[in-house]
C-alpha cells in the first residue's frame, strides 16, 4: 500500500482570505515600518492596486536604472517578472556596490516565482551557443555582436557580456544597435524578433539584409547558410505573446471610425503594426506622449491592458482606446497581486525573505558587463 501524499498548504494560502483594504493597510505598515530600507519597484503592467503601492515606477529601462542607482535600500521588492528581478540583483549586488555596504547582500524579491516572461523563454543558453557555434561557421565570431534584449535570462545577458555584446530595452534599442554595428558587422539579436526588425527597420536597414533563426529547427535556424553569412541583422525567432495579438487591421479600423485618431504601439508589435503607427515607444514614451498631447487627442494604444486602463483613467480629457477587440493582457505580470505582495512584505519584515532571486555569481559578472555597456549609452535610456 503506496503511503498518502499529505499536501502541505502553501504559507501564502491564508493571505488569499484577507479583503483588499487588510492587504493593503498591513502593506502600508511594512513600508512604514522599514522606510527608505525597502524599496519596491513597479512595472507599468502591474495592476492599479499594486502598482499605487511602488515606491518607483517606470519602464524596462527606468526600473534597471533605479535598480542601478539607489545606494539607500536594504531590500528590493520587484513587481514585476522574473527577468526584471534577476537585473535588479545584477546591478544592486555588483561588487562595487558590495563592497560599498561592508558585503551587505540586497535581496531581490519577486513576489509570485511564477512571474515569468514567456518571450524570454524564447532563448535558452544552450539554442543561443547552438546558433552562435553555426553562425562562426559563415561569419567570423569577431565580427558578430550579439544584442539581448532585457527580457532574457541572465545567462543570455551573461553570454553577451562574454561575446562583446551588450543588453537593451525597448527604450534604447537603436542606440544598442547602433553601438553593436559599430563593433561588428553582424548582429544577433534576441530574444525579440520584432522589436530587432523593426529597430533595424527604422536605422534604414532594408529587409532582405535580415535573416530569422528559428531555434526550433535542427540546422542553420531553418535558413540558408549562405543567406545567413550575408545577412547584416540575425532576429531569434521569439516574440510577446501580447503584443502579436495587436493587427494591421485593428489600426485600419480605427482610422476608419476615427479620423485624425493617433496610432501609439509598443516596438513588441509585429513590422506590419508599427509601419502604420504614427508612434513607436517604451511604456514609458507610451506615458510620456499621452501626457504631454493636447486635451482632446485621439488614441489607439497597442501595448499591455492595464497600462492602457489606466491611462485612460489618469487622462480623462484625452479620448483612449486599446488597439484590439480582444483582452491583450500580461498573465505573468498579472500574478503579483496583493496577497502575494502582502505575504512577501511581511516575511521580508520578520526577517525571512522569501521568493528572493539570486543570479550565480560567474553569471552576474558576464551579464553585468553587457548591462553596463547598456547603461553607459548616449542618452541612456
Ligand atoms: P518596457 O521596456 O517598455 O517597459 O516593456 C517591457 C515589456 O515587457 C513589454 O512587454
Ligand atoms: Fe514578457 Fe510580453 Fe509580458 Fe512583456 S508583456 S513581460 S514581453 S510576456
């Protein structure tokens, strides 16, 4: 007779009892009581009632950076995914800073594990040292700069760092790229298809200088050798779930209904959305327009549902609507909500961090030189 399983509740179960206004009054009491030691950080997909209890909030770029900057906290709580977690550890623990705090180590806190990227689990290291081992074979490896993307593993940050590379947002991808062609003649970039087209796209370089690799298919990325060894720009065939679900003929149709209406895209979206965009940007460029624009503008926004919500909520004298009839919304961004949030907060508090994300040393040096390099651009992000 097998022994029965006996299933131990998650510690976090009993927060799931507690109503909206107890989560947010005991995380407003652990903010108070660790003050300027706690910092936590909030992406522009996080939900309203997460993202109003950040101390910081920003885009890809803006969070790295203030992840990079801050020499107050003794704790970083990330709401956001898993990946944006693993950079703020690069860059709050580097050896320079360390040092600074006597080896005090900061740790990272991701509220949900289950936060994750699935664009960023488009690249694995051993499909990334696959492609580079073939794409030696037609172009010499020093002529190849690789370009990752920030939503990526650390370990795809860490090979970058060790191949010359360097790391990017969808707020300075054309200064990456323009650095990385500076320093090669071939650029991989990962693990983002389409924001590498349609970066490239707006640099002037004309499609057929741009090869896709799939990672799926067992030789050459399912491409021609020889096409490969010619081509200027090698996109990783990955891409954002939500922003593929945004279509050429979701613009189509609010031009028609809306004359004069302004098309505003995330770079994820597909060539096809963003040549007939009027603007292209980061979540942050995204805010930034919609804020500086005259009452009375017309918007169609492509990027994450409950930034463009809220948006429209913090803009009432602007006309918004989101760029499809469907529900585009991050699932993984989703998953850092108030229990979660509260149950992290709280054992941070006592002592026993938890969910914390630690990326192994050799790794954090690689990636770490590659996040510099990015941090280092003209005009930074
Ligand atoms: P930003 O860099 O514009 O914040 O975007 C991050 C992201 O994951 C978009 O899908
Ligand atoms: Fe990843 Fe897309 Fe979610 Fe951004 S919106 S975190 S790219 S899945």
């Amino acid at each position: 007779m097998s022994t029965p399983v006996i299933e131990e509740a998650h510690p976090f179960i009993p927060y799931r009892q507690l109503s909206a206004e107890e989560l947010t009054a005991r995380i407003r009491r652990v903010k108070h009581e660790l003050g300027e030691r706690l910092l936590i950080l909030g992406h522009h997909y996080q939900r309203d009632e997460v993202v109003e209890l950040a101390d910081l909030r920003g885009d890809s770029y803006r969070l790295s950076a203030l992840a990079a900057a801050d020499e107050t906290c003794r704790a970083i709580v990330f709401c956001g995914v898993h990946f944006m977690a693993e950079t703020a550890d690069i860059l709050a623990n580097r050896p320079e800073r360390l040092a600074r705090r006597d080896g005090e180590f900061i740790p990272v806190v991701l509220p949900d594990l289950a936060a994750g990227c699935s664009m960023a689990d488009m690249a694995e290291i051993d499909q990334v040292e696959d492609c580079w081992r073939q794409l030696s074979e037609v172009t010499s490896p020093e002529k190849i700069v690789p370009v990752t993307y920030v939503n990526s593993s650390a370990a795809i940050k860490a090979f970058c760092g060790r191949h010359g590379g360097i790391v990017c947002t969808s707020a300075n991808a054309d200064a990456a790229l323009h650095w990385a062609l500076a320093r090669g003649e071939k650029v991989l970039f990962l693990p983002d298809q389409h924001l590498g087209r349609n970066t490239a796209l707006r640099m002037g370089i004309p499609l057929d200088e741009m090869q896709v690799w799939d990672p799926h298919e067992p030789e050459w990325g399912g491409g021609d050798p020889d096409a490969l060894g010619r081509a200027r720009i090698v996109l990783w065939k990955g891409h954002c779930s939500v922003h593929q679900m945004f279509l050429p003929e979701h613009v189509d149709y609010f031009r028609r209904q809306y004359p004069g209406i302004k098309i505003l895209v995330h770079p994820e979206c597909m060539m096809e959305v963003v040549a007939q965009a009027d603007e292209v940007g980061s979540t942050g460029k995204i805010i930034r327009l919609v804020k500086e624009a005259a009452p009375g503008t017309r918007w169609a926004v492509g990027t994450e549902l409950h930034l463009v919500h809220r948006l429209k909520k913090e803009h009432p004298e602007q006309e918004i609507y989101f760029l499809s009839p469907v529900v585009c919304m991050c699932a993984t961004m989703y998953r850092i909500d108030l229990p979660h949030l509260c149950w992290a907060l709280e054992n941070l508090a006592s002592g026993r961090p938890v969910n914390v994300i630690r990326v192994d040393e050799a790794a954090a040096a690689d990636a770490l030189v590659a996040l510099e390099r990015m941090l280092e651009l003209p005009g930074g992000g």
